[in-house]
C-alpha cells in the first residue's frame, strides 16, 4: 500500500504547539508527572529543539486537557497561540500582500502549521471555501483541533489585516462554519470572531468573500516582500508533503472511485490492508464515501443548479431514492428543503 502517515508517525514538532500545550496544561493544574507520562517523554527530552512526537503522544496529552480542564480549553488555547507560533510558514504569511496568497501559501504547506487536517479550496461565483478536513484520524478530540486551528487563524488573519473594519460583524465578508452544536461559551467566541461565527454546518470551512481576496494589505514594500515569499516557498518545497489515509480516499471519491475495491487498487493495496488502515484513522469506508457525498452535495446544491437525479448519479448512487434517503437520514433535512433553505439564506 502507498505510504500514508498514521497516529504513530512523529509528524509534529515539540517545539511549536505541543509544547505550549503542555505550559498550558501546567497551568491549569494537571501535574507534570501526569502529562510525562501521557507523552512517554522525560524532563530532558522535551528541552530537545528537535523534537517530534506522534499524533498518539499528542492526543494523550489533549485527552487529559479534556477530561481534567475547562470545557473551553481549546479555545482558550487558540487565543494563546500566535502567528510566530507557526515558525517559517509565519514568515511567509507576514510578507503576503493580500488573503489569497495567504491562502495558497497555508494550503500548499499546511504540514507546517497542522498535519492533523488538509485545507481543500473551492471557488463559488461570490466567495472562496476553505474545508478542513481531516488528514489521517477521525478521533473525536479532532473536534477540539479545529476549534484551536480556526481560533488562530481567524485571529492571525485579523491582526495582520489592514482592512479590519470590513471583517468586523460581516459573515458575508468572512464567516467560520462549524459541524455540530455551539458550545456553551459560544458568546467569548462571538466575540474573539466578531460574529463571524456559525454553528450546525454541514462542514468545518471558513468563507472569504472574493472581493477581498486581493486587497492589498502589504506592510511592508511590495517588492520586497514578493522576494520574501519566493524564497521562503524554494525553501518550503523541500519539506515532505505527508499525505494520511483520510486525504488519498478523499483524492480518489473526487475522480468517481467510490467502490472500495477500486480504491484498495488505485492505492497498492488489498481490500483487507485498506480496511484496517482506515480501522486506525477511527472510521470506515462506508462513513467516509456518506461523508464525501453529503459534503459534496450540500455544496453543489447550494452553488449550482444541478438536480437531484443528476446529483445522485454524479455521486454514484443506483437511484435517486437512495442519495435522498441517506441525505435525510444525514443532514436530518431533504435535498429539495436544504436547497430551498439555503437560497433563502436561513442555512
């Protein structure tokens, strides 16, 4: 099987987030022995600049943060967390001249500010999404994860924006969409997102209105700082581009491979090694391939004018029938009704 990283696979460097996580963790009282222990390191390992460590050290030290800290602190640590956190990619970031090529730069080299999730951008006719998707696991603490990666950077976005006012309550301008239900201190956090913030999406994406995908809002001399980002992104496209199990099935239910059989071929694998790799990632292919389509789905239904039966038949459904039951039993909502919804804007 193609070589994808997993939960063992020390991807993550201890010296950007994870060891603020654990300063974190220190100060909210959970004692240092405890976390050593969670992230099988010692006093002097974690002293080690080189650090890495696996997304199974890390979501050890995560799960102690959920069970014994507050209900927000993933939040409370994206606040923390700044954009000199993120290491070279900060650089790059701070010498672009406008969001897209933010954008470009934090989707070709993600690995350097999370290996957890892959962004995927998607262009409609008013704005740009951007989905986070998970890369390797499905785990529930990911939530928390998407929680802290939108904190910092919607925060980071702002604080190096020079057009402020126009992200200020305006969700048509920049608005983040989260899956499931607002938390109950969803009120700090319309406040830190200045109301750009929804619940009860079909998706994790944050929307960026197209006008203001080019607005200048270079610092510094543009010449310069065009310099800056061609030779950071010759030094950026040295590092290794780790792909998980999650993003290569994605890739390939995007070329119409939604049999698990020709998945299991495309990736070098047999239909058992593909079952038990995405068995690790905490999900199944079944779920994956229902999470593709309804995602995708709610996309095309709400920026073209496809019908249902065409819709079922580009995602690979036998009949109509079958994609709008899975769609109902999903998304709680018919095909037709979350059309109708979204064209009113009530979605």
């Amino acid at each position: 099987m193609i070589h994808s990283i997993g939960c063992r696979d020390k991807i993550f460097p201890w010296h950007l987030h994870p060891s603020q996580m654990y300063e974190m963790a220190l100060e909210l009282g959970i004692s240092k022995r405890d976390l050593l222990s969670a992230v099988k390191l010692n006093e002097e390992k974690i002293e080690d600049l080189e650090l890495q460590i696996a997304w199974s050290q890390y979501r050890a030290m995560a799960e102690l943060l959920n069970h014994y800290g507050p209900a927000d602190w993933s939040f409370q640590f994206g606040n923390r967390l700044t954009l000199a956190s993120h290491g070279i990619i900060s650089l790059a970031i701070m010498n672009c001249s406008s969001w897209r090529q933010i954008l470009e730069i934090l989707t070709k080299y993600k690995n350097l500010v999370t290996s957890l999730f892959f962004l995927d951008l998607e262009y409609t006719d008013t704005h740009l999404l951007m989905t986070i998707r998970p890369e390797f696991t499905r785990e529930d603490i990911t939530f928390k994860f998407v929680e802290i990666f939108t904190t910092v950077f919607y925060r980071s976005l702002y604080h190096i924006t020079t057009f402020k006012e126009l992200m200020e309550d305006n969700q048509d301008n920049i608005c983040v969409f989260v899956k499931g239900e607002q938390p109950e201190y969803y009120k700090d956090m319309h406040e830190v997102f200045h109301n750009n913030i929804r619940w009860g999406h079909y998706a994790h994406q944050i929307r960026f209105n197209i006008s203001l995908l080019d607005r200048d809002m270079a610092f510094s001399n543009t010449v310069a700082a065009k310099n800056m980002i061609k030779m950071l992104t010759a030094q950026l496209t040295l590092l290794p581009n780790h792909r998980g199990v999650l993003r290569e099935l994605y890739y390939l239910f995007e070329k119409g491979l939604y049999r698990q059989e020709e998945c299991a071929k495309h990736l070098f694998a047999s239909v058992s090694t593909l079952k038990r790799s995405i068995a690790k990632a905490s999900t199944t292919f079944s779920e994956e391939l229902a999470i593709y389509r309804m995602e995708k789905a709610c996309y095309l239904l709400g920026n073209t004018d496809i019908n249902i039966v065409q819709l079922s038949d580009l995602l690979g459904f036998q009949d109509s029938d079958s994609f709008r039951k899975l769609f109902k039993k999903k998304l709680g909502i018919s095909p037709s009704n979350f059309k109708e919804k979204i064209l009113k804007k009530k979605y």
